[in-house]
C-alpha cells in the first residue's frame, strides 16, 4: 500500500483506533449534533410557518406525507449505511484502495436505485395517500406536497451517501458546513414562497416543497465540487464510475437488513399514523407537532449512536476490540444524561412546547398528552440507539432489523390497534410507543452483553498473533472488507 494513499486517507479524517475515547466522542460528535440540531431547528421552523401560518390542515398534510417519503429514502438508507461501515472499517484497517472500490461501487449503486426510485413513488403516490387513511379535506393537498418533494429524493440518496462515508473516516465536520448553508437558505425561501415574497408567486404548502428540491439539489452539487477540488479520499471518481461486483455482493450483504430495518421503522410509521388519522386531523396535527418534539429529544441519541457506529467499525478495521465496550459505556452515559434532560424538560412545560406551534387547545391537549406519555420512556431510545450503534459497527445489520421487526410489528402495531380500539382515544397509540421502546431497550441490552458484536459479519474465527490485541489477548475476526481483499489477492 502506497505511502501517498495512507497519507490521503489520514489527512481527509480522524483516527479513532487511538487516544481517549469519551473525548473522540465528543470530538467526533459535536459536529454531527450541530448538524442535526439545524436539521431538526428547520424541520421545526417549517412546522411553524405551516401549523402557525397556513393551518393545521396544511400541517397534517405534511405529517401525513413525511412517513411514506422516509420509506422510500430508507430503501436507498441500507446502502449508505453499508457504505459508511464498510468505509470505517477500510479506514481503521489503513486500506485505502478498498476504500476506494466502496466509493466508487456505493456512487454507481446510489444512482441505480434513485433512478429506479423516483418514477415509481411519484406514480403511487395516490395510492399511498389512500392507504394512509388521509381525511379528505388533508389528502388532495398530501399528494400536492409530496409528489413535489419527492424530487428531493435523488438529492436526499446522494447528501446521505456523502455523509456516511465521510463518517466513516472519522470527518463530521465536512458534513456540517454545508447542511448549515443548505438549510439556513431553505428556512429563507420557504417562507418567500409559501407567501409570495420578493414577486415570486404565492405556493402555499407547496412552497415549502420547492424549497427543499432547490436547495438540496444546489447542496449536493456543492458537496460534489468540493470534495474533487480537495481530492477527498470519498470523492468519486466520475470517469471511472462502475461496480465491483464482489464490493457490491457485500454492500448488499451489509446494507438490506439495513433497509430493511429503516424500512420497518417507516412502514410502522405509516401504520402507526394511520391509527393516529383514525382520530380525526385533531389527532393528527398534535401527534405531528409533537413528533418534531421527539425528533429534537432523540438528536443526542441518534448522535452518539452514528459516532458509535464509526468509532466501532474502525476499532474492528483495526483490530482493537478492546476499545469496543469502552466506547459503549461512554455512549450510553453522554447519550442518557441528554435523554434525561430531555424528558425533564417535555414532562415540565409540554403545553409552552406545543404553544410554539399551534395555536388549537384541542389539538394543545392531544400533544400534551403524547409528550407526557412518550416523552417519560426517551431513556430507552438511548439503549436502542447505543446498542444498535455497537451492532451495526460490527457489520450485524440483520440483528438489528430483527429487533426492530419485534418491537414495531410484533409490539407497536398490533399494540397500537389493540390499544387504541380498548380505550377508544389516540392515548393508546401513545401508550404502544412507549411499552414497545420499554421491551426493545431490554432486548438491545441482552444482544450487547451476549457479545454478538466480537464476530464480525462473515468473519473467520479468532487467531492468535495480532499486533493489535484484543482485550483478551486474541485478534478479532477478520472483517467483510478485509475478506474481500483476501479473496482478491
């Protein structure tokens, strides 16, 4: 391996095999919280403009539309995943040629699978709206708005594809620059042409969806051009742009159950809120309000969790196991304090939360009541996350998409129905959230501590004799990307 390309790699991200590890963490996940505090700062700003200034139909709308549009991004999210793995792992091992084949194999799939993607949702859209039980007066204005914003779904594949790998070679703040630009810009026009500012015409809810395919697509371009001037480790190599059929087989291998996994979470969500519109647009408004909530509460969670999931897939990459359930504690102990903090703060002033956005009493009191109910059990989405951070680091996406397979189909749903028709109210979905995190968390923990993790997916069994021992005194398996080369050479 070519001096030149080690050098490459390192100066493009951070090693996190080595040095303290609550401070990589934080190091490492500083940045990405910033980002998906901005994120989740503009997911929250477009909900006021909508629920304050439009209505509480506009509202539903969106609510209404936004899970059908995460099950299609999450088909494409197995791959990033994977990508992002499969990138940490080759960065820990110092083999940046595989690196390479994963960029250049992920870009090419990336690309497949939007081209595939984006005809076929904006045909089905009806459809979908039909069978997410949209009120009649919300549905003509959920298919506006979304056949619209699914044009963001190229772009979305892309910035996320990006993300993950730069990720994976230890670089989060990359990432944070231009989702800052992006997303500050797009809080400006949303508004201008929601209302019509500035002499553009007025579109309403429909503006809003312009917006984001505008400046997402600018973000992606700028991403790209960036990367190539910098001769970033994760640019792709546009004229030589193909698939490696093997690096593909892995990616696959990694990044279905992926998919799977998020698909599950998202197909839930339509259920879930399909029972939720059962209850009115009342119902419906106050549980999309208070999502945006939870999105904000779970940001440290789902933080630590994507730190987690780098920190591990480049210990494995470097045979440093030991380091592993260090990292665990760590995420769980900065992850949880936030959590708890979090749920002090929605049981504390759920109703001067709410306030931010609506302005209904009705719909007021549905959300409280979410938040008080929900909002109590946001300690075991830190387990969740934590443990599925370890999980996937290690390559095991399949045992997480089993445990999410327990806790939304076997658990959440059926709950959700159950629930919901015994108490005749919208409190018994809230209470099959909760009880369904309640039972995941216990079921992310026994996964941890059976030590799944130490066996690396489709690794060969421990040897002796590795420079870097494990905790003890044994080499890890190899990993996916180091079979692969093997295999090669």
């Amino acid at each position: 391996m070519a001096d030149s390309a080690h050098a490459s790699g390192d100066k493009f991200g951070r090693d996190l095999t080595t040095g303290s590890i609550p401070r990589l963490l934080l190091a490492f996940s500083i940045p990405m919280l910033a980002g998906n505090v901005i994120q989740t700062a503009y997911s929250i700003v477009n909900a006021i403009w909508v629920g304050k200034f439009l209505g509480k139909r506009e509202l539903a709308a969106i609510t209404v539309s936004f899970p059908a549009f995460f099950v299609l991004v999450a088909v494409a999210g197995g791959l990033t995943m994977a990508s992002g793995i499969l990138v940490a792992q080759c960065a820990g091992a110092r083999d940046w040629r595989r690196l390479k084949d994963v960029v250049q194999t992920s870009t090419s799939l990336a690309i497949l699978i939007s081209l595939l993607l984006l005809p076929l949702s904006e045909l089905l859209t009806p459809a979908i709206m039909k069978a997410m039980q949209a009120a009649p007066d919300v549905y003509p204005m959920a298919v506006s708005y979304m056949r619209i914003f699914l044009l963001t779904l190229p772009f979305n594949i892309g910035i996320f594809l990006i993300v993950s790998m730069l990720r994976g070679v230890g670089d989060s703040k990359t990432p944070l620059y231009f989702q800052t630009s992006a997303l500050t810009l797009t809080a400006i026009l949303d508004p201008i042409l929601m209302f019509g500012w500035l002499g553009f015409p007025r579109m309403g809810l429909n503006g809003t969806a312009v917006a984001s395919v505008v400046m997402q697509g600018l973000c992606l371009v700028a991403t790209f051009v960036y990367l190539h001037i910098k001769s970033h480790v994760v640019a792709p190599d546009w004229r030589r742009l193909s698939i490696d059929w093997p690096m593909a087989g892995l990616l696959v291998k990694i990044g279905f159950p992926s998919a799977a996994h998020q698909s599950l979470v998202s197909l839930s969500m339509l259920f879930v809120t399909g029972f939720v519109n059962a209850f009115g647009e009342n119902a419906t408004a106050a549980f999309g309000a208070a999502m945006r909530i939870d999105q904000l509460s779970f940001l440290p969670s789902m933080t630590f969790s994507m730190a987690v999931t780098s920190m591990v897939g480049q210990n494995i990459g470097a045979r440093r196991l030991d380091r592993v359930p260090h990292v665990f504690r760590w995420g769980m102990v900065l992850s949880g304090a936030m959590s708890i903090l979090a749920t002090l703060i929605v049981l504390a002033v759920p109703q001067s939360i709410l306030r931010i956005f609506l302005n209904d009493s009705e719909v007021i009191r549905l959300g409280v009541s979410y938040l008080r109910i929900v909002g109590s059990g946001y300690i075991f989405m830190t387990v969740i996350f934590i443990s599925n951070g370890v999980l996937n680091g290690a390559g095991h996406t399949l045992i997480t998409t089993g445990s999410a397979l327990f806790s939304l189909w076997l658990l959440r749903v059926p709950l959700a129905s159950y629930l919901s028709n015994r108490l005749q109210h919208v409190d018994g979905v809230w209470y099959a959230i909760l009880i369904s995190s309640a039972a995941t968390a216990v079921l992310g923990m026994v996964l941890y501590y059976a030590g799944i993790w130490k066996r690396p997916v489709g690794a060969h069994h421990l040897a002796a004799g590795s420079t870097a021992a494990g905790r003890d005194g044994e080499k890890p398996d190899a990993t996916p990307a180091q079979e692969l080369a093997e295999e090669r050479d």
